[in-house]
C-alpha cells in the first residue's frame, strides 16, 4: 500500500501513513494530540488544522467557516492524507500535556476516538409488553411434502400452501429474486427450508427462504433518530431480549445543529444527498458494532423499525424536506411505506423490512407517536401529559379521548452539543452532580462508573440546580464573583469548574460556563413555555394533570426535583413524574415485536392533533418569561428556594 | 464513427460498413443477396457465410452445427463487423437473380429484413367484453385542495385522500421514488395531477404521479408469448380499443425449436440469461415498433399482461425451468407475483406493471388459461373442447363443472418453422389454397393480399387436404410420381410448386416437399392422438363434445373442413367447430382490460386438473394410428373420401 509522510507543527513530528488516513487518524498513531470530543465524527468542529503543502481530500462539512476554508483550514477527522503533507495544529486544538505521564498521555491520545457507545436505556424499562407478540418478520421452519406424480403443484404453490397451513394465513407474496433461487433451493435443502415472514402492510410477504431450520436466527432492530443522538437497539424477535444497545451523535451535525438549518443545506447541491448519508452511515455503524460485539450475522437481521422526526424521516428516505419549514408547513409523507431497507442503503439483510414510524405533522414526528405508545398516554384514563426533552422538545397533552401536541425548538444542549463541556448520555458522561453548600466542593456519579469525559444533560440540570441552591448562580443565569478554585473568568464568560483536569479523562478541565448556562436556560424555557402554553391552550390548568411522563435520551437517570427546580418542569406533586428515558426507542422496540403496536400507532398518529405554536397568541411571552430560574413568576414555583 | 470494408465472395463486391454491422446488413446495402426467411432474427439459419478472414463477433446461435463451427461458418445476421473481412456466401445462401429486372432484385434484397409484421387476430375477435371494464391501471386526473394551516396534512396522505374520495377505495401503497418527487411536482403542477393506480394483488398502488391532466394516455400492451412465435398487441386502456398488433418468431428458437431443448440449452452456462434477453428482446422490439407506429410515448403505457406456456414464463422471468422436465414434472412458479417491467427488462414506463398468466402445470401454461378465459369454455353448460394449435398444443375439455387438459409436442410445424417454405402468419403468406382436380393449378390467398412469400399454418392444411383430394398425395405422406411442371425431385424428397419464383416475392420457388409432409403429418397426429386419448381417458366419446373451440395464430383463416380432412380435428358436424385465432392473446387482452376477468383466470388455473399424457396406456398407439391420412381408422372419418 501507497504510504506517504505527514509532519506535524509546532510538534515537528513525522509520521508514515497510508494514503487516505485521516489526519486525525494519523495524529493518533503519532502520539499527537489534536483535539476531539466527538470521536472524528467530524461533528465537534474541535480538530482544526492548517494545510501548509501536500494534497488531501477534505469531506464537506459545515463546521468550518468559509473564511477558515479560504486559510486552508480543516478537519483532520474529515481530511483523508492523498500525498506527503504538512499540517499546523491550530493553538485551540491543541493541548498543553505537561504534568502528565507519559501512559497517561497515551492513554488520553488513544481516547481521542470514542467507540459509539454502549447505553443503559432507561427506555427498555418504559413499554411494556401489553401488545400481542407478532413481530414485523418471524421465521418459520418448514419441511415440505415432495412433489409426487400425484402432487404435482409447483414449488412456489407447494411452499405457499405449507406457509398458509402452518401460519393459518393466505398465501403470502413472494419477490422475483426468491422465486428465481427456489428450484434449486428446496431440491439442495430436500424440501426442509426456514421462510422469513415479513409484514407490508396488510400483506404477508415471504422475505427470505434459506435452507434447513434457521428459526432461532431471527433479529431486528429498532432505532431512534434523533437530530442530535442516534440509539440503535438489536433485538431478538423470538426471545423479545434487547440483546445490546449504541448511541452516537448524528453526523448530520456537521451540517448544522436544528432542524431547520439541514433543511435549509438539503436544498444545497447535494445537501440531501449528504445528509442522507450521513444518517445512513450513523445506522450503519451502530449496526455493525452490535453486529461484531454480538456476533451477529447481518444476513440473520430481516427487519429494522425507525422512529424519528419528521425531518429526520425525510432525510433518511432522501425526501426532500423544504416545505416543512415553509408556511404552511407540511411535510411530503407522514405515513411511508414499508421498504427494504437496502433501498436506503441500511445494512442488514438486502432483503429485510424498513418500516418508520408514522408521524403526526411537520413538527411532531414518529418519534413521539412512539413515545405516547411506549408510555401509554392513549390508554390513560386521567389527563397526561407527556413532555419529550430533545433538540425539538415535543409534548402531548390528552389521555384514552383525545391527544393534542406542539413542538418546542430547545436546541440541542440538553444532549450535550453546544455547551463546552457537553457530550450525549454515554460512558464517562457526568449524570448526576452534587455540590456542597458551603464548600462548593463536587461530587459527580458518571455513566458507567467511568473517568468524567464531559457532562450530559442530566448532569447540567443538576449542576445548575445545585449552583442556584448554593447561590453561585443568579436567577437570570450568571455565576457570582465569588473568590473560590473552582470559579474562574473564562473566554465565554464566568465559568465553575466541575473537574480539574488531572481527574478528567480527557486532558481538558469539565467547567460550565455562563455562554452554557444560557443555551441551557433558553432550551428549558422553550420546553417550559411549550408546555404551559398547550395547558393554556386546552384550558386547562397543571394541577388537572394527574401523570407526567419525561422523556429524553439521558441515560438511566433524571432528578426530578432539579428539574423542577431549574424550571424546565412545572412544580407539582413530584410522585406524579414519571421518568420514561428514550420513550422513542422503547416504542420502536414495542412495534418491531408486535405489529398490534404498529397498527396502534397508525391510529396514535391520526389521533393527535397538531397545535402550531409559533402561531398562538402569547407564546412569546410565555417564552421570555420562562427565561429566568426557574421563572420570572414564582407563585407557578412554590416549593422552590434558592439559598440567595 | 470507424468503418471497415467487407469483401464478398463469388460476387467479389467490397461496401464499407461502420464497424459492429452485420454481414447480412452489410450485404443488404451492398445490393448482394444472402438468403433469410426470417428477417434476420437468427430463426432459420439460412444466411450463411464462411469467413475468409478478419474479426467478427457472432452471437451464440443453434443454427449452425459444431462442424459448420470449426468451417468458420456463421450467420450472417449474427456477425457483427469489427475489422476489414472477407466473406464468402455459401451455395446454398446464395440466389440466381436471372431474369429479374434490376428494380426487382433491389426490391427482393430489400426484403431480406422482413419487419415485425402487422397481423390481423382472428383472437382479437374472441373474448366478448362480459367482464366488468376495470383495466389493470387507471389514470385518474386529480385537483386537490392546497394545504392551508387549518389543512395541514402531508402531501402524500393528500393525495391517498383524494383518491379515496374520488375512487372510493382505501389509500393506495406508493413507493419511495413516486414519494422522492411528490413535494416538488405537486407543487410545480399547482395540485392538479394525474395519477396512475395499479392493481397489485390485493392492493391499489400509485404508479405514477404526472403534472396536469394525462388521463386521456393510458395504453397497455397484452401478448402471447409461443414458443415459436411471439404476438404483442398495444391497447388503449380507456378505449378498450386495440390500436395495432405485431408478430415476430421467437428468437430462442436459435437455441432450439421446442421447450425441451430450451430447457435443457437454459442449463448451459449463461444459458437461462440468453434466453431471457431472447425473449425480452422480441418483446421490446413488438412494443418500440407498435409504438414508433402509434407514436406512443412509452411512458404512457403502465402495464403489461403475457400469457404463455409454463417454460415460456419461466424464461421471460428468468426462473430455472429445469425441473420441469425432470419427474414429476414440477414448475418452479404457476401463479408469478406482479412486477414492474422494468425488473426483467421490458421498455414500457420504468414503474408501468408486468402480471403473468398463471398457469396450471408444467405444460399447461397460462396461454391455456388465457385461451379458456376467452373463449368461455369454463362457462359453458355443455361439453366443449379447446384445442390450440401451437408448437406446444394444448387441449382442455370440460364446461362450467369440470376442466382437464393435456399437452402435446407436436412441433412448430403449423407455425412455419422446421418445414421449407414456412413462414409465420404474416403479410404475405399463403394461408388458403386450391388445386385444380384435374390440371393442378393453383390458386392462393395470401395474408394482406401482398405477393407470396412462404406458407403459414393454414395454407399447409389446404394444400396437405387438397393434395391428398386431387390424388397427388398418397395417405402415409408420399408424393406420388406423377408428371406434372409442378412436381419434381428435390433435395428433400419428392416436392410441388405452388408458386414459381417469377411470381414469389423471394427468389426462391415455394414448394412443399416429402419432408414438410412428414413434419406436419406428426404435428397433426400429436394434436389428434392427444385430444382423443383425453376423450376416452374421461370415458366419453366425440360425439358428447357439444363445441369445439380450435385456436393458434393461423391468420384470419382456417378451413374446417380441410383440418378435418388432413385428420387434424375430429369428423364431426361442421356446425360445432368455431375458430377462435389466438385465443391466448385475446383473454390476455381481456385481462389487461378486467381485473375480474384475471381474477377468473386464477380459478381458471386452479380448477384445470392437469392429465399427463406421456404416462397415459394406449397413448403412443393413438398416436401411431393417427400418422396417416386421416387416420388408420377411417371409421373414425366417415365424411372424408379422397380421389383414389
């Protein structure tokens, strides 16, 4: 293989690599530390570097400027090495190491590529099993009569005929590519062959015939695609086990951060293209980890469930999104078709089953008639409400009569992008933070137990909780100048650091910062004001809701009294929260196995009724007012004190 | 564009040609004749040249033996061009053009390339309109209300809306693709749209979205595919009218005349794949003709209905067939799925539907289905019989309580092929014939009234009858030695001239000889010994049959009596026997126009008992005895008398 030399400023180190490393990739094997905190996803923007000779080919991506572009400034996760180059680390991407081991170095450089992670998902526990077990494709072993002189119906016929016996169904439709392979297939397998079963709407279709009992293989998988975090689960469909789970960020970041602005690049040339693929290859590769960690072979996976926005859904079936975002805001399909999933270039078995989730509107997608099925507010005899906490928080207010939603742009720091130190709930996230009141010394649990790498979600609603109780921070959101180690003037103003960096895992301190807390505050006062204004709207008051499910991709905890306490939830009774973590993947799961819970959400979906927000008077006040901690009107927050 | 120059011997005449030409092309534009009766279809290997030297390449043919292989001979019209060559034009492909005024020799070289002829149907007269009109696709024109904020719903469940309302049916499947382009066209088409709705077994789906209103264009295309000849018709779906209807031979038919050695050359490597393409080919050559003639935009014809024997569908569809001939004698598929045309290579609109015939057995295919649909017989009260007259004859017997069938090789004799001046029923055959008693002059009718050119399967039956009537032809097929200008010695045994070359529109005489004597002799003790045995196999006699249904692309002519007096048909009352063309084509006509009537098909299919011939005791004896004229047993044909 072709290799070529890359030098590296101010380090003035050469490394030999192979054509088309990244220049990330190259750093690494070098012992060079650039910095990285999504892993070379090419989403963070943080691993810049200046072309000063040689050639490469540079991935498109909106994560740097055009003026930075016309510098020869890059990604080196994006930048693929095509000849002997030089590159400059900008001074922001790199890192002093000095202090440090020089194992310790290693191992944080080793660390610049995160693994998609490995997730606990709080969602798993939410759905039950209150649906008739019918998964999306069963497998069914089958061992033929022979054709005789007598029983001379053709194979096809003959296998159509044993399906409807045993399944007691009409006989299901089979594909050209199944009928071409069956002679010589059933004669080789002596007539005993394993079907896959899959449904297409109201049809049963034959997906797949192999030879010999392959019953036990049968897998699927189901996924939540979110704008900023995608969660794939692989399940067993005979045994309903989830048998592992990943989460990454959606390359799709790099083209921008909302909705909105990757509708507006899909309109770019090839935007669409792009962003399609960049979803397919988030899918792909959380399929192929669990597929390599599970030992899985991807030809045993015959059906993929996907829940996700409607914009999400548009971009991942390469429809064009534009007119969801223009008055009056409709999107091109709600409801798609089933689909093979090799259509959309998904890979598990060519022929597997692709179904999404149908959605409600342009704003209110499959992801949350997944959620009111996996939490059940269409079954809810009380008024409900479900609030899902996402880069467009989503929230349904109804019960078993009727279900109303709207959509709130929170913007994506609550799943860790956008704020400095943030990354999604995964390994080393900080979940859970205590402070002390008088010390202000911290106490942080994180996901899996691991070193802190940053902060998810969770994490920020309990460090701005604990900062207001401890009166570091006001009620408009700023840290008070208070002389401790721990505050410091940073670049982005005031910040509090959460840990110092010889405790990181990364070679970073873990700060919040003022810029943070008010992306923060703007994403719960969005999802707050949504809230009250749909309550308002329905005329209805909080204390009428009897059971309130939280959503959101935050791993395996949420403390509710913090969120309360932040004003992102309104102050009731707190046994009446309950929290249902990724309800979007949980529902996904309940429809891969069950087709009852498919149909179902086909009737959730035509249920709800959309309420555009943008457009109700009022909203905006709502809006700013929701913009202090936890409100500008305390009587709504009556069992919140700050200590001053 | 490169051109080469080809030499042709004896004639020592030089054209340049652009390179990939055929010889036989080549030829044509250089004025030389090569001999062809098929149009350069590579049917009747009669174009054949040695290639002195130089660089050809020749397209896998049966029609030249592994000897003529290693003589460096070829086909002409399967050789394309590549360099500068010398070819020399073997005796027997080479004409004297004596006599023959300049003009007409440039009209008879010509001729070589017979088009896809035009052909009356006597089948387009079958198959009365008693079934519901409910075409297999539909345009309906659509305006639909634009979306407002108090109408919100997505574009594609806007249109399944619409549709519902207008057709009164439940939202229709669509795919990905129609879904990709839906958000731009409706808008571009300012919601007033066209769409095409199919019938995919149980389901409606949206084939094609168009701007504005094309409901007036809606075509489909119907055919029968034979073994040896292959007839397409183009229909105007809202009309019911069929607008023009062409024929050629099969181009498998250079890989073998019958199903058998089809079935067995589809074993050899890329076997099966050429004669797909063959078939294919064909198709696409009658449907670009018909639409060239029509001025037909393909993408205005969205379906497409074949009938044909089992092995014939087998092939179009690219499904081994090889079982078929292997006990028990089983087909891979009798009932195929709907597909797109486009999946198998047909040039009809990319998304238009393809839906086969279904079939009944091995080799009983749905061409029987198809002719029993139209010609009623699973309607009748009284006992009926439909015997077609193919390559493959068929015979099915029953009425509206019971059907059985049975098939018979009995060659492509009737069809033209296989016997010397044989042609397809087309412009310019002979298709009925008479003998003066006494001085054995002839009178001929030719199709479309234009100069003779070979003889189609009911001219053979004519003269064979007339022959034997004015004592020419002895009972067990010899020509007897009678001195006449039109009776001589031939290469093939003794022969008559029914049309001297100066009067032939080729430059040869047309003759029948011992040998095609012989061939027809076995086709019509085939069809005669197979419907007999399946009259005794049910216990009952000829008489029983009330009507007698007698179908195969004989033109628009077949004299009854004369098929009676050959021994081909039965000698019963004259007034039972109707003639029904190509009924396979004309119940593929109405299925196209009826989804009830390929409905009925199926039931059709399924209620056929299918009786094995080849197993049957006392078959070969049946068949033995019918290989005179009429018959051994001329009890059998007690209005038949022949002139000594």
């Amino acid at each position: 293989m072709e290799k070529f030399k890359v030098t590296f400023y101010p380090d003035n180190k050469t490394v030999e690599v192979p054509k088309d490393t990244t220049i990330l990739s190259a750093a690494v094997s070098g012992g060079i530390y650039i910095n990285s905190s999504c892993g070379g996803d090419g989403v963070c923007g943080r691993c810049k570097i200046i072309l000063k000779s040689g050639k490469i080919i540079s991935q498109p991506t909106g994560a740097i400027s055009l003026e930075d572009r016309k510098k020869n400034i890059h990604l080196a996760c994006l930048s693929n090495i095509q000849g002997d180059i030089e590159v400059e680390i900008l001074p922001e991407s790199r890192l002093s190491l000095d202090g440090l081991t020089p194992e310790e170095i290693h191992a944080r450089i080793k660390d610049i590529y995160s693994e998609i992670e490995e997730v606990e998902l709080a969602g798993a526990r939410a759905g039950k099993d209150i649906f008739n077990y019918a998964p999306l494709t069963t497998k069914v072993y089958l061992e033929l009569p022979k054709p005789t002189l007598d029983d001379k119906v053709s194979d096809l016929e003959r296998l159509n005929r044993q399906i409807s016996r045993v399944k007691n169904i009409p006989p299901p439709q089979t594909g050209l590519a199944n009928i071409r392979q069956l002679g010589e297939l059933l004669r080789d397998a002596d007539w005993k062959v394993t079907v896959t079963l899959g449904k297409r709407e109201s049809t049963t279709e034959v997906i797949l015939v192999e030879p010999g009992d392959t019953s036990q293989k049968n897998f699927g998988f189901s996924f939540d695609i979110g704008t900023t975090t995608i969660t794939g689960q692989l399940v067993d469909l005979n045994t309903k086990k989830v048998i592992g789970a990943k989460s990454m960020y959606n390359k799709q970041i790099s083209f921008g951060s909302d909705i909105i602005t990757r509708i507006i690049y899909a309109r770019e040339e090839e935007g669409l293209e792009r962003l399609h693929l960049a979803v397919v290859d988030c899918m792909n590769q959380i399929i192929q980890e669990l597929a390599l960690e599970h030992k899985l072979d991807l030809n045993d996976a015959v059906s993929l469930l996907a829940a996700g926005n409607t914009t999400m859904i548009h971009l991942l079936l390469s429809i064009d999104p534009s007119h969801i975002r223009k008055e009056p805001y409709v999107s091109t399909a709600d409801f798609t078709p089933t689909l093979k999933a090799s259509e959309i270039g998904l890979r598990i078995n060519p022929r597997g089953l692709l179904v999404c989730v149908p959605g409600v509107a342009s704003y209110v997608g499959g992801d949350v008639t997944s959620g009111v099925l996996s939490c059940g507010l269409d079954r809810e005899k009380d008024l409900s409400i479900l609030i899902d906490i996402g880069t467009n928080g989503e929230i349904v207010l109804g019960n078993e009569e009727f279900l109303i939603s709207c959509a709130a742009s929170a913007g994506p720091a609550f799943e860790g992008t956008g704020v400095s130190s943030g990354m999604r709930a995964a390994r080393g996230a900080i979940q859970k933070v205590r402070i002390g009141a008088s010390d202000f010394e911290v106490e942080y649990d994180t996901i899996g137990g691991a070193r802190a790498r940053g902060i998810c979600g969770s994490g920020y609603i309990d460090i701005i909780s604990r900062l207001l109780n401890v009166g570091i921070l006001s009620k408009n959101g700023k840290i008070k100048d208070i002389k401790n180690k721990r505050i410091r003037e940073g670049e982005f103003g005031r910040e509090f650091i959460l840990v110092f960096k010889k405790e990181s895992d990364t070679a970073l301190d873990i700060v919040i910062n003022e810029a943070d807390i008010e992306n923060l505050k703007r994403a719960k006062a969005a999802i707050y004001s949504a809230t009250a204004s749909l309550i308002r709207h329905m005329k209805l008051d909080f204390k009428d809701v009897k059971k309130i499910f939280i959503a959101g991709g935050f791993g395996t905890y949420l403390d509710i009294d913090n969120a309360i306490n932040i004003g992102l939830l309104p102050d009731l009774e707190r046994k009446r929260f309950i929290f249902v973590g990724n309800s979007s993947l949980a529902g996904a799961r309940q429809m891969l196995l069950s087709c009852q819970a498919l149909a179902r959400a086909g009737g959730i979906a035509r249920k709800i009724t959309y309420f555009e927000l943008s457009v109700e008077p009022g909203y905006m006040e709502e809006y700013m007012a929701a913009l202090f901690f936890p409100h500008t009107d305390l009587k709504l927050f009556p069992t919140v004190k700050y200590k001053n």
